[in-house]
C-alpha cells in the first residue's frame, strides 16, 4: 500500500472525518463538479534519509491536504479534525497504530508545518443578484509524515 493510501484510508476511518467529507477525499485533484464539503490530498515532496552507509529507509514526505467548502467555519472544522487525527492533540500525542493497510506503511510520526486559508471564486466571489458570495473557502495545510518505505 502506498503512503497516500494509508493516509487517505487512516482519515477515511475516522467517524467525525467521514460524516464531515463522507468518503469526498481526492488524490491530487477534485472531480470537475465535486459535492461540497470536500478534500484533496497531494504529495508536494519527499527526502529520504542518507546515513554514512547508505539509505536508511527512512523518508519524510510533505502531504498538503486542502479542504473546500462553501461555509469558512465548516472547512476549518474539518480542517481541524485532520490535523488531530494526523498530528494528534496536546492530550493524545502520536495517534497512528504501528502500521496500516496491507501491505502495511510504518508511520512514524506526522508533524504539521503550517496552514493557511484561501477562497476559490468567480471573478471577485459574489453574486449580486442573488446577493451571495460565489465559490469555496478552502483550508490547506502540510503536513511531514516520516514513515519506512519497503524495500524495493
């Protein structure tokens, strides 16, 4: 199983998360019509880990997952519930099992490196007519999960 995998099915597995997104959790991309609230998640990059003999098996990969909704607060909400289940909290610290999936990826730690907020409109975001903004507030964050890769 890849790390993208684990990750997008360790969040998929979490209650809160999946009655927040139901499952709408994307590799890289949002469909071209996609129902909202939604996530997407992407590897932006990896550094694997070099010791005087050799590649030690370790890599740090860097995740951004962003999340859209039409509601600022609801896509922080979710937003939050990630980084928690990912990162853990000042009263659970590391919350990933040993491994996941199958074949199984060793997760050893997943610390956040920052967020940031955006909108996604047309043109300036509001629809004068139906006097409403127009388009998605989304709530990004990366994310450095150190993991084992196997061997090849």
């Amino acid at each position: 199983m890849s790390l993208e995998s684990a990750i997008r099915q360790y969040l998929d597995a979490d209650t809160g998360i999946h009655a927040a997104i139901a499952g709408r959790l994307f590799p890289v991309t949002l469909p071209r019509t996609p129902t909202y609230p939604c996530a997407r998640y992407a590897v932006i990059s990896k550094v694997r880990d070099v010791a005087f003999a050799g590649y030690t098996g370790l890599c740090m990969a860097r995740i951004q997952i962003d999340v859209f909704s039409p509601e600022f607060d609801a896509a922080k909400a979710i937003m939050d519930k990630i980084r928690v289940r990912l990162c853990g909290s000042a009263e659970a610290a590391n919350p990933w099992p040993s491994s996941i999936g199958t074949p199984a990826v060793d997760v050893q730690g997943v610390f956040i490196d920052g967020d940031t907020d955006g909108y996604e409109g047309a043109d300036d975001g509001f629809d004068a007519a139906a006097e409403a903004p127009v388009g998605v507030y989304s709530s990004s964050a990366d994310f450095l999960v150190w993991h084992k890769e196997p061997a090849a």
